[in-house]
C-alpha cells in the first residue's frame, strides 16, 4: 500500500497532520444559494440523489467554495432502504416519510436483488466527483461514500419517519428479536454490498452514520451497534484493503472505547463529547474527527472562535480531523463556514 498524501487519508493512517484536516457533516445542502438553486429545479429530493449529473455538481460546490479536505458524497441514508424497496418521501419541512416496518412481512418485502440496479446512479455519482475533483484542481480533497448504519436505518424504516426517541423500533428489539434482528441482518449484508460498490467506483473513504446509537442501553448498543459495525469494518477491510473506516456513534458516550474496538480508523465525536476525556477512552493511533457545535457556526464571531480553539487544543497531539458535531444546519451563514476553515488551516 503506497503511502498516502491528502490530509484527510495522512490522518485516518493514524498521523497528526497539522493543521487538521476539515470538512463538515451536511456541507453540501440548504445554507448555500447554490444548492437552492439546483433543489429547485428538481421534482423531489430523492431525484437530486439519483440523478449524477446533479447530486455531482452539489457535492462539488461546497469544494468550490471552501477547499474542504474531504468532498461527502451527496445521497442520504435512506436510499439504501429506498433501494431495498421500502418506500420513501420527503414532505417540505417533515422530513422523510416511510411504510412503518413491524412485521415479518415488511421485513421479507425487502428485496437485496433490487439494490445494484437501484443504487447505479449513485456509483455514477462517484466517479463523476472523482473526475470532477481531478479536473477542477481539488488534488488534496479526499471523496468520502457512506451509509447509515444498520441501526439508525432500521429506527426510521420502523418508526415510519424521525422521532424524537425511537420508542416502537427500541421496544421491537426487546420484545421481537428474532424480528428486529432479521431486520438488522438483512440491512448489515446491505450496507457491506452498497459500501463496497462505492469504493469499486472511487470512493476514498467509506463513512457509516449512526445518529440514534445513543437511544440504546449498553447491552443493546454492543448487539445494534458495535456488533454490525465489526461485521461491516471487516468484510470491508477484506475486501478493499487501505480504505479507511469513520464510524459515527451519535451520542454513545462512554461507549465509544468498546465502539474503537469495532476497527474503524476514526470515530466521529458528537457535540456533547469532551474531547480530552473522550480520547483517553481510545487507543492512540485511532483518530477522532469533530465536534464544534452546529449552532456555534450560526453565530460565528468571538463565540465561534473560542469554542474551535477549545477543539483546537485539546486534539492538537493526536490524528485528528476538524469537523462539527452533528450536520450543518439551513440557517448557518456561508461567510461563517469560511470564517471557519480559515481559522482551523491558521492552526
Ligand atoms: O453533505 C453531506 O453531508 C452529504 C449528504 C447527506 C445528506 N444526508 C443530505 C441531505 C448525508 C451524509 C446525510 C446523512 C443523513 N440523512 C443522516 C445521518 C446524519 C445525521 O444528520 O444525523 C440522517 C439521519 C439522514 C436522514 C435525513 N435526511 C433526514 C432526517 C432529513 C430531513 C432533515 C432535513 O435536514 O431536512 C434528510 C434530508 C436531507 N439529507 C437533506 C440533505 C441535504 C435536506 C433535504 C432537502 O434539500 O430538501
């Protein structure tokens, strides 16, 4: 495996590249007028993540204006479900909307035969951006391909949609395992085919997004999280030997030293983390990518700064990858976001 040079891959090796590299959760999205522009044009969301040409062009755009380290590609995490054939919509300010799954006949209407076909424009969303990043000069950006975790998917295939605490999918998992675990196994053997089809067409580094890992107990968190984040980090290092792995356990806690030992390469750390305490829980040669508030970002200026410092310091003696806590949101100012990386590459 040759050595590798863009920032982002230096410190998921396991170096402290210095200054960090940066990139956002969300970076590609409603805060831009760009990316209103292109939305506009578009009958619904799920059209912009597979139509190539377009979900392309938005992942390029906050490349363009930032010099990110990392380009995300633009999908979401519900495609892969969407792909199995359970159905999904995005209401105007309801977020998505899906069939609840609660019985073995939900679960045996997903069909892994659908999602290659299904998911094609999204591979062709891949080496579009490869290109594209080639071609407009971005030589030192890394192109990151995700998935949601088996988990958090799951939380909105059985709820229906988002919930403020995942009550019905937490009280399938207790009182129908069998059912709650086929569902987990099917979405695992999913996501490990879907992720390895991104890093076949280009992308550099595979994220998984477990936003709601924090709702469960520890003993369901070790069988719902870390059981098929271990499978998924192994089949994918099996099969793409040097891509590297960023989980993101939203909200795990003190849990996330039993989630290192899952094999990721980097683990994202949510707002709520210290991050000094945080990395005593970790290996030393794991990175740690996040966790500036979402909302510090909204009110940039003195407060801003004060709190990336805060970041800056704490990590500044370990692979570390600047990022925010949870995703940006529609009301952060551009100019912030450029306030922002100036002040991590000032580092
Ligand atoms: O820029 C990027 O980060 C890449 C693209 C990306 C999106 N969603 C685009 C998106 C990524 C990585 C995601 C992940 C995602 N999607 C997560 C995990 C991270 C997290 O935020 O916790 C989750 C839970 C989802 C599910 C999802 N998608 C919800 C709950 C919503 C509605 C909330 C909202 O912000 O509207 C979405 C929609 C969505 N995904 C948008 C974007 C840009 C907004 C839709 C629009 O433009 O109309």
């Amino acid at each position: 495996m040759p050595e590798p040079t863009k920032p982002l891959l230096r410190a998921l090796a396991g170096e402290e590249v210095w200054p960090p590299p940066v990139w956002l959760m969300r970076q590609a999205g409603r805060y831009l007028p760009e990316y209103r522009a292109v939305r506009a044009g578009v009958k619904d969301f799920v059209a912009l993540c597979t139509t190539p040409e377009l979900a392309a062009e938005v992942t390029l755009q906050p490349i363009r204006r930032y010099g990110f380290d990392a380009a995300i590609l633009f999908s979401d995490i519900l495609i892969l479900p969407w792909a199995l054939g359970h159905g999904l919509e995005f209401k105007e300010g309801e977020g998505p909307v899906l069939p609840k799954l609660r019985d073995a006949a939900g679960l045996a209407a997903l069909d892994p035969a659908r999602v290659a076909d299904a998911v094609a424009p999204v591979m062709e969303t891949v080496r579009r951006v490869r290109a594209g990043l080639a071609r407009e000069g971005f030589g030192q950006t890394a192109l990151i391909g995700f998935a949601g975790a088996p988990f958090t998917v799951a939380c909105y295939m059985v709820e229906g949609g988002g919930s403020r605490d995942f009550a019905a999918t937490r009280a399938m998992a207790y009182a129908d395992p069998g059912l709650f675990g086929g569902l987990m196994d099917k979405l695992t053997e999913a996501t490990i085919g879907y992720l390895s089809a991104q890093a076949e067409a280009g992308a550099e580094v595979l994220m998984l997004f477990d936003s709601w890992a924090g709702v469960l107990s520890p003993s369901l968190f070790r069988q719902h999280v870390v059981g098929p984040a271990t499978r998924i980090v192994s089949e994918l290092n099996r099969r793409h030997p040097g891509i590297p792995v960023i989980g993101f356990p939203r909200l795990a806690g003190l849990m996330i030293g039993e989630y290192a030992a899952t094999g990721v390469n980097a683990i994202g750390m949510d707002t709520s983390m210290d991050l000094a305490r945080a990395a005593a829980l970790l290996p030393d040669g794991i990175a740690m990518q996040g966790n500036l508030d979402p909302m510090a970002l909204v009110a940039g200026g003195d407060a801003l700064f004060a709190e990336v410092d805060t970041i800056l310091l704490a990590m500044k003696r370990r692979p570390f990858i600047f990022n925010l806590g949870h995703g940006i949101v529609p009301q952060t100012p551009p100019e912030h976001v450029k306030a922002l990386v100036e002040r991590v590459r000032a580092a």
